[in-house]
C-alpha cells in the first residue's frame, strides 16, 4: 500500500513537473513518460532529458523547487536545525523584541510576526532554525504552524543556513536585459559555486532572487550581511554593475571592508547612461517620452 502511494505521488510530481515546461511539442513525451512510470518506471525518462541544454532533475531527486528561494526556505533537518536544538534570544534581542510586540494591541501580538522573525534570523546569522521560530511562536502565543508559514512564503527569510553574506542577483527582465547573465557567471567563477550554494568556508551564498525594484539601475544584487549578528546587520543594493564590479564586491566583503553601495556609476539614476559591453556608458539626449505629453484624452470636449 505505501509503495502504491509513493508511486501515485511520483506520477503526480512528474506531471506537474512536466505540464510546467509549458512546451507543447513535449507533451506527447509528457503523457508517455508519465504513463511509463504509472506502469512501474522508477524515473520518467523525460525528466532525465536534456531540455534546452539544462538537464532537469525531478523534484524528487532534487527535494526541492527551481527558484533559488526555495532552496533556503524548506526545513533540513541537520545537527544545527533540529527539534532538539535550542534557540536563546540575548538580552539585548530579547528587550528589542519587548518594544516590538508593544506597537501593537495586546490582542493582535501576532502582527510582529514579520519584525520578529526578521530579529530571529539576524541573531542566527542568516537562517530560522526550527526552535528560533518556535520561539517567536511562544511570544506571540500563536500555533508554530502560522510562524512556519509566514517563514517559508517570504523569500527573505532563510530556513536553512547560508553564508555570512548572501549574494542575491536579480534574474528578471530588465536585470536580465542588462546583463545579469554575465554577472551570474562572473559570480560563480569567482565564488566557486553555482546559484543555490553556499562556499565551503561558510562565508558567502548566491541566490537568483526576482526584481527587486531597482530596475532603473540594471543590473543590480543585493547583498545580506549576517557576519556581525543584529548589531552588524546591513542589507545593501549594488546597481549598475558591471561583471568587473561584482569581483570587486565580492573582494572587499572577503576582506571585511564595505564595498561602495547603490550605484557604482551615478546619483540615484542620474546621469542618464547604460551598462553596454561590460562597461558604463553614458548616453546623451532623451531615450524615451521624446515629445512633449499630448494630455488626457477627451472623447466629448462637450462634457
Ligand atoms: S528587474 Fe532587477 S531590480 Fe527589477
């Protein structure tokens, strides 16, 4: 019976799995594929398929979703992320929190859910181990489920560990248009790892995050800094960069030194310019908006 169940869940998870490459010409090899394993396949060979030079590894194998997110936001148990462990709020933290829980109405405690996992994660340099969470729970008397959840749906939780820094590039459109591709690469060869892994001395993780609403200063990542706990916390956007760029970034933080945040090229987004070839090019005169606005549009000029 258990094994009839794995196996239905297997089925299932290679379906979605499959109906989300979206490809019509595969669907064919979908429904084979699928059927295969209804029939006894211990892996659809689909999923085994090199699909636009990546090769797709199912869910089951990997334990996880795609997105680099969801890497960090599924509980591992390991000897640091257990049940067993315990999680201490230092005295400092502990009155901070006090003053957060005081914003709100005795009644509605668990509206510091957010601020106070935020605290949580800053004091276990970078991550929400189970028993961190329980604890926020406990002071919010609300069930360890609804703290889980909150957790686990905001991409700036992490609930399992990550370096002291964690790189986050931004894989969206206009980042993507800009180049971030090029920084990707130029990250994991000066790291050593891949998008979703942390390097083998603890010290940095690289994450794919979606826009994070520096757009006008493509490409851009943004770095969370957990190597001081909450007194040295920082949470910094680098804009505008350059391949070039991120190595020097990642060099300063290896050295402890503050890397120049924000733009490397402008104010905000002034002077006008654009990351072209590799490098920062200013450009003159106006891009877009090149006439002057026509106005509302009025469909009776009666009324
Ligand atoms: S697309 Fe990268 S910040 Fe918006």
């Amino acid at each position: 019976m258990r094994r009839a169940v794995q196996k239905l869940a297997l089925v299932a998870e290679s379906a979605t799995a499959c109906s989300s490459l979206h490809q019509q010409a595969l669907a064919p090899l979908c429904t084979s594929a699928t059927s295969a394993l209804a029939q006894g396949a211990s892996q659809s060979p689909l999923c085994q398929s090199n699909y636009r030079g990546r090769v797709f590894v199912p869910a089951s194998t990997r334990g996880f979703a795609a997105n680099s997110h969801d890497l960090f936001n599924q509980h591992k148990d390991t000897p640091d992320n257990n049940a067993d462990n315990v999680f201490e709020w230092t005295e400092a933290n502990l009155k901070r929190a006090q003053d957060i829980i005081d914003r709100y109405p005795p009644n509605y405690k668990a509206s510091a859910v957010i601020p106070l996992l935020d605290l949580a994660q800053q004091q276990n340099y970078g991550f929400l181990s189970l028993p961190a969470m329980n604890s926020v729970a406990k002071m919010l008397e609300m069930t360890p489920i609804r703290v889980y959840e909150v957790a686990t749906f905001y991409s700036m939780f992490n609930r399992s560990k990550v370096g002291k820094y964690h790189i986050q590039l931004c894989g969206t459109t206009p980042c993507r248009l800009q180049g971030a591709q090029h920084l990707q690469d130029t990250l994991e060869k000066t790291l050593g790892i891949h998008i979703g892994e942390t390097t083998k001395d603890g010290m940095f993780t690289l994450s794919e995050m979606e826009c994070m609403g520096a757009c006008v200063n493509a490409p851009m990542l943004a770095v969370a800094d957990y190597s001081g706990g909450v007194e040295g916390y920082s949470y910094n956007y680098y804009e505008d960069l350059t391949p070039a760029d991120t190595v020097k970034i990642i060099e300063a933080l290896r050295k402890g030194e503050k890397p120049k945040i924000n733009s490397q090229y402008r104010n905000k987004a002034e002077p006008r310019g654009v990351i072209q070839d590799g490098k920062w090019t200013p450009s003159e005169g106006t891009l877009t908006l090149t006439t002057p606005p026509r106005g509302p549009i009025v469909t009776n000029p009666d009324l």
